[in-house]
C-alpha cells in the first residue's frame, strides 16, 4: 500500500493513513474496551518517575548514536558522546531499577533463562528481519528499476507468510513444543537472508521472492512461539512488564537492525571508493561502480544478518523445552 501510495501520490500520504488509522484505532478502543479491563491492582499508588526519567535518556541516546553513526562517523565527536551517555546512563538506570521499591522495569525477571533467551533472540531476529527490509527496496528499485508500487507487491508476500505461519506455527508448538519451531524458524531466517546474499544485478524475481519467502517464514514460525515462552516464563501477574520488555526488544531491534544494515553497506561503499549515501543508488541512472560497490555492501549485510540468525538458533537450543514453568519472583 506505500508503495503504490508513493508511486500515485507522495511519500507524505503514508504519513497521512496512518495518522487516519491511529485514529480510527483510538476510537474503536475508547468505545470496544470496557473499563473493567483497565483496573490494576492500585496497592501501590507509586510510580517510578526516576526510572522513567532514565529510560528516556537511555532510548535517546542510543538512538541518536545507531541512527547517526553512519552518517556522521562511528568515530566522531557526537556519536562517541552518545554512546558514552548511553553507557553511563544504562548503567544509572540498571542501578536505579534493581533498588527501586516499585521499578520501571523488573530486571530481576532476567534470572528466569527462558525469560532471558527469549528477549535476547527476539531482539536479533528483529534486527535481522528489518534489515532485510530495509534494503531490499534500494536493492529492487536502484537495481532492477522498479517502481514503488512494484516493490510493495514484491514484499507483499513477506507480511503474507509471516501472518500466515504466526497462527501455524503458535498452534504446532502449543502442542509439540516450542523449541524446536523457534530454532527452526530462526534456521528457515537464515536460510531466507542467504539466499538474499547471493542476489546480483541480474537476480531474477523468482531468486528474490524465494529468498524473501524463507526468511518472512522463518520470522512466522519463530515469533509466535518465542513469545509463548517469553510470557509462560513469568507468572500472569507480571505479563504487563513482560509486555513492556518484549516491545523495547522488538523496537531497539528494529532501530538496530536499519542503523547497522545501513552501516555495513555504506562502509564497502566507501572502500570501494563512492560517497557514503546509500540513497545515491536510487538515482536515475546509478554507475556501474556505484552499484558493484553497493550489491557488495548488501551482500556483507545479509551474510552478516544471516550468521546472526544461526547465532541465535544456538542460543535457542540452551532454552527449556517447554518454557511452561514460571518464574517463581518475590512479590513487591
């Protein structure tokens, strides 16, 4: 849908649906979810605004250090600052958190291993899937010339399978177990990114879409049943913090996964002696250095990307079978 949106109108009208959408989303919550629903156990009136406070810091600096790193330099002046603020104030916050009566976020709950290996995966599985999506439009418009909207029906299976295969594979592990899917869907993701490091600028449709397939059915199989075990590793009570640690995974994975994609690629392109801009590749007519240093630069990327999914298999396999044994955590 951005894609033709892109082509028909201009980028800012995916801006302007998804604004409609959040609002029609707003609407149908404040109407549809009934207050009962909302109530908290109001024991505790505390609210740790100091912990708030930190974690804010703590995203915004690491956001502005990934984000900018390849642009400004790993090794500059304000990127080696906000990695350090981000050091220092990750480490305040952990401090912070681990006294606190009523914490933001309750690290103790990393003492669970299943808890643990499950975020941790989630976090890489992110950053590899978003780089793959990230990349493969400049590779599908700047090297084999397609328009926006073509590229959106390309993807399109992505969404599709990963849909699909997240109610499969949540079902098959709910009643095999949830291991072997999220170590084969993580192998299934490396496969799929493989694959897409071996694309060239004469890759036929069929290469891409085979790679693409693999690799949004591996993400499939593997999200539904990590999170299964990600919340059946802590007891119900605390499924709200689960909630809060598995999005923080999946958005600093996200941010992670574009920031370091976009890194490895621009780093061949600069060794291969082209300006560090990767959107250099969507101009209209790309040299043919311009695009041998940048297919190098994507399949640096994917290899990498890919490795990091067999990486995160191995550390799947350490995780319980089942992961249906709850945390047993003190009480605040």
């Amino acid at each position: 849908m951005g894609g033709f949106l892109i082509t028909a109108f201009d980028w800012r009208w995916i801006f302007y649906v998804n604004a409609s959408l959040a609002i029609v989303a707003i609407i149908a919550a404040a109407c549809l979810i009934r207050s009962e629903v909302l109530r908290q156990d109001t024991r505790s009136p505390k609210y740790d605004f100091t912990g708030a406070a930190l974690s804010a810091v703590v995203l915004l600096t690491f956001l502005l250090a990934v984000s900018n790193g390849s642009q400004m330099g790993w090794t500059s002046g304000p990127i080696l600052a906000a990695a350090l603020g981000f050091i220092a104030f990750l480490a305040a916050f952990v401090w912070w958190e681990l006294r606190s009566d009523v914490p933001l976020l309750d690290l103790r709950l990393f003492r669970s291993r299943v808890f643990s290996i499950g975020l941790i995966t989630n976090f890489m599985s992110f950053v590899a899937t978003t780089s793959a999506r990230f990349l493969l439009p400049f590779y599908l418009q700047g090297a084999l010339g397609y328009t926006p909207a073509v590229v959106g029906l390309v993807l399109l299976p992505n969404a599709a399978s990963r849909i699909v295969l997240g109610v499969v594979g949540g079902h098959l592990s709910d009643r095999f177990g949830r291991r072997p899917f999220t170590v084969t869907g993580l192998l299934l993701s490396a496969a799929g990114l493989f694959a897409l490091a071996s694309l060239s600028v004469s890759s036929s449709l069929v290469h891409v879409l085979v790679g693409v397939l693999l690799q949004s059915a591996g993400t499939g199989f593997f999200q539904s049943p990590n999170s299964a075990s990600i919340f059946s590793a802590v007891e119900t009570g605390r499924h709200g913090v689960v909630s809060a640690f598995v999005s923080l995974s999946r958005n600093s994975g996200t941010v992670t996964g574009t920031a370091v994609a976009t890194s490895i690629v621009v780093a061949v392109m600069v060794g291969g002696g082209d300006e560090p801009d990767i959107n250099a590749v969507l101009s209209s007519v790309p040299t043919t250095g311009l695009l041998s240093s940048f297919m190098a630069g994507l399949k640096s990327a994917f290899m990498v990307m890919g490795a990091l999914q067999l990486a995160s298999a191995a550390v799947s396999l350490f995780s319980s079978p089942t992961g249906l044994q709850p945390a047993s955590l003190p009480e605040d």
